[in-house]
C-alpha cells in the first residue's frame, strides 16, 4: 500500500518573505547577467536565434576542454579519489601549481603560499573576508567585476574609480593615489573582465610604488598594510598586443602584499572543473584555507588530482592554448573588424581593439538618438530587432548610459558573428532613422 507524498506547498509561504532573511541578504541584488538571459531563453523558445554574447563562459561545443584533462579526470574517478581533499588542496597539485608559475611565469612560490579552491570565484570572496573588517574600505575601478557585491557582503566601504575609454578602462596611478591612503583592500583585475583590456607595465609599476610607499609609512606606524587582490584569471589568454605582467615581477616588494586570483577556468575552457587556486603572503594564505575549509569551497578531488598532472604536461597544455588563443582571437577580430567597419560607414559605434581574455568592449552611441533613453533601451534594441545579446557596461558597476557593452565570445562561432553583424548594422541605422 502506498501513500501520497505530503504537499508541502502551501506551508512554505511566499516566494518572496522579507522578514525570513536577513539584512545582509535583502540589500544583495541578483547577477545583472542572468537577468538579461531569461530574455534571451524567451526568444530562443519561440524559435529565434541569438548570437548570444553575454555569458563569460565557454560553450563545450565551441571550446571544449583539452582531452588530456578529459582523460586525466576519468582516471582519478575511475581510482576512488572521491573523499574530502586536504582544505588548502591536494598536495600534488599545489606542488603544480607552483611548477607551472615557475615555468610559465618566472615566479617562485613556496607550497605555503598556494591554496587551491572551487574555482576563482571562493578565492575572491576568501581575499575579502581574509583581509577586510567591517568598515574597512576598498578601492577599486569601475567597470569591474563583482567587485561591488562582494564590498557590500563584507559590509566594507567601496571606493569606486570611474575609469576612461582613453586608458581602456583601466585605472591609473594619478587616479588611484588619492584614495590608497584610506584603503584596505585594492581590487586590480588584468586581463580585465568585462573590457578585455589589459594594465600597460608602466601603469601597473606606477600602481605597485604606489602601494610599496603606502605600506612603508604604515609599517612604521604599526598600521595594517594596503593588500592587492590581483586577479588574472584571463592572464593566458592575451594576444601580445599588451604584454602580461604581474606586481611581483615589477616590483618584488609587492609580494608581502599581492594576492593572486587565478585557476583552470578560463585558461583551459574548464569553467565547470571547478579548480581554482590563490597565491599570496603565507600570513593571509593560511588563514584563507580556514575560511574556505569552513564553507567547504574547495574543488573536487579527482579534478584536483586531474589538474596536477594535466598542468605538468607543459608540450600538451601549450598546444592547447595556441589553439585556445587563436580560437578566441579570431572571433573577437570578426566583432572588432565588423564594429570598425559600420564606424567607417559613418555610424556612431566603436570598439577597442582585442588586448585579451574573451571580450570586446564595444560602444553603441545611440543614447538620445531614436527615442533610446538608456543603455538598457540599447541592448533591448539589439536583442529584439537583430537577436544581438550584449551586456551594457552596468552590469560591472559602471552608473552612467555611455551606450558601452561588453560583449563575450565564449559561446558563440565566427559563422554567428559573422551572420548577425548585418542585423546590427540595420537595427543601428533603423534607430538613427526613427523606425
């Protein structure tokens, strides 16, 4: 004999119940991103396509994962590594984490210094909640990503520093000095998402003797020093246009004072992997492993032990990023040649040329042109009118409607962008001409 279920549904109240949370959690908006994406979703149910360039992820279709990593992650399975890891990750694989930031980068770490995690993204949040106490301020530029959310969750004081199009949205020493003496926490992102643009090494060095200094009157002070969260998760994946440096190579000082954000996820199409690693002062790195034991945000066992030895077969993974650099390269050219294109014809759009990671910073100056009031009203024409999906430069903390985008290649081919450059163009001259 067998029992119906009991429905629940209507004991658990509203879907929304203010007074079931806390402040914390009532005051911290959604990802701006998957709210543009239930839109996208609605057009794609009714048939439509969209040359979707919102999400800052890889489609495996698109860009799938090397198949030495494939492999490597059915081995462990298949070999029982499925407990609890170590809480700052497993051995081997920080002992190849730091072989690869020798090899790749010139950097040597010791062991205490790396912590491996579920990705980037626990290793932001465990900077934040390592370093900050409540009140404490953080300086970062605006457009940036998460940067925001992250502050308020902390109950830090966010200091944001509009940056310009002149400097490709990346902050400068001249902008930043004023505010570091107040500052806790300063948040650098290069490659940086959402612009794609990258710090030039002589501002990045003007930034670093800027922090250096500031930590020397507060060491004498007996005050707690400035820290550098520096996240170059995108750091791969650049097109030589601007070299790649970090803090520590340009001024070996900033190590006391540098964390690094870094992992699989981007570098090797592993978005869903789940590795991640920090690197930094053994100080704040020991107790990062504590946060992170805590909220168990550590990645899973068999890609840990996966990664390991993935990231030791150097001719296998540089093979696969020639490719990986070349694939992304090319369909952020086909945006840029395509948006450079419709400005030569006399429209009012615009792009920087692609430095790395895997978006274009693309503008559609069309605020006050044909009823459009806001870059909302921008990004709605393109969806609707040329099933163009984009994500308006709000979305990374930036207030005001400049008509700038940042548009992602993850998950798209050089075929879609290609097709849907002709409907923007329409759209873009439709709206000019008030239709």
């Amino acid at each position: 004999m067998t029992t119906s279920a009991l429905d629940l549904t209507p004991h658990l109240g509203p879907a929304r119940d203010e007074a079931t949370v806390g402040t914390m959690a009532r005051g911290l908006t959604g990802s701006e991103i998957l709210k543009i994406a239930g839109e996208i979703r609605e057009l794609t149910t009714r048939g439509q396509s969209v040359c979707n360039l919102t999400v800052g992820d890889f489609s495996p279709q698109e860009f799938p994962i090397p198949a030495e990593l494939r492999d490597e992650i059915a081995k462990a399975l298949a070999a029982g590594e499925t407990n609890y890891p170590p809480s700052d990750g497993v051995l081997a694989l920080r002992q190849s984490v730091q072989r690869f930031y020798e090899r790749e980068l010139k950097l040597r770490f010791p062991l205490e210094s790396i912590v491996i995690a579920s990705g980037a993204r626990p290793i932001i949040y465990g900077t934040y909640r390592t370093v900050l106490d409540a009140g404490d301020t953080v300086v970062y530029p605006v457009p940036s990503w998460n940067n925001n959310h992250y502050t308020y969750m902390m109950g830090a004081r966010g200091v944001q520093v509009p940056t310009s199009v002149e400097n490709g949205f990346m902050p400068t020493p001249e902008q930043l000095a004023p505010h570091l003496a107040e500052a806790r926490l300063l948040a650098l992102c290069s490659p940086l998402n959402p612009t794609g643009t990258m710090l030039a090494p002589e501002a990045l060095r003007g930034i670093c003797e800027l922090v250096v200094a500031e930590n020397r009157r507060r060491k004498a002070d007996g005050r707690k020093p400035l820290i550098v969260m520096f996240d170059q998760i995108y750091w791969v994946l650049s097109f030589g246009r601007v070299p790649h440096v970090t803090p520590v190579e340009l001024v070996p000082e900033m190590a006391a004072y540098t964390v690094f954000v870094d992992g699989i996820s981007k570098a090797f199409a592993a978005t869903g992997v789940r590795v991640g690693w920090g690197i930094g002062p053994p100080s704040i790195i020991s107790r990062m492993r504590d946060v992170l034991g805590h909220v168990g945000a550590w990645a899973p066992k068999p890609e840990q032990v996966a990664v390991a030895h993935y990231l030791d077969h150097a001719d296998a993974s540089h093979g696969f990023l020639v490719k990986m650099r070349r694939d992304v390269d090319e369909r952020l050219e086909a945006l840029h040649q395509g948006i450079t294109a419709m400005r030569e014809a006399g429209l009012p759009v615009r792009s920087i040329a692609p430095q790395g990671a895997i978006y274009l910073s693309v503008q559609f100056d069309l605020v006050g042109k044909g009823g459009l009031k806001s870059n909302d009203d921008i990004r709605k024409l393109l969806l609707e009118k040329a099933r163009f999906a984009v994500v308006p430069f709000q979305a990374f903390g930036l207030k005001e409607d400049t008509g700038w985008f940042r548009l992602s290649v993850g998950a798209t081919s050089v075929a879609e962008i290609r097709e849907a450059l002709p409907r923007v163009e329409t759209a873009v001259r439709e709206a000019l001409a008030g239709r």
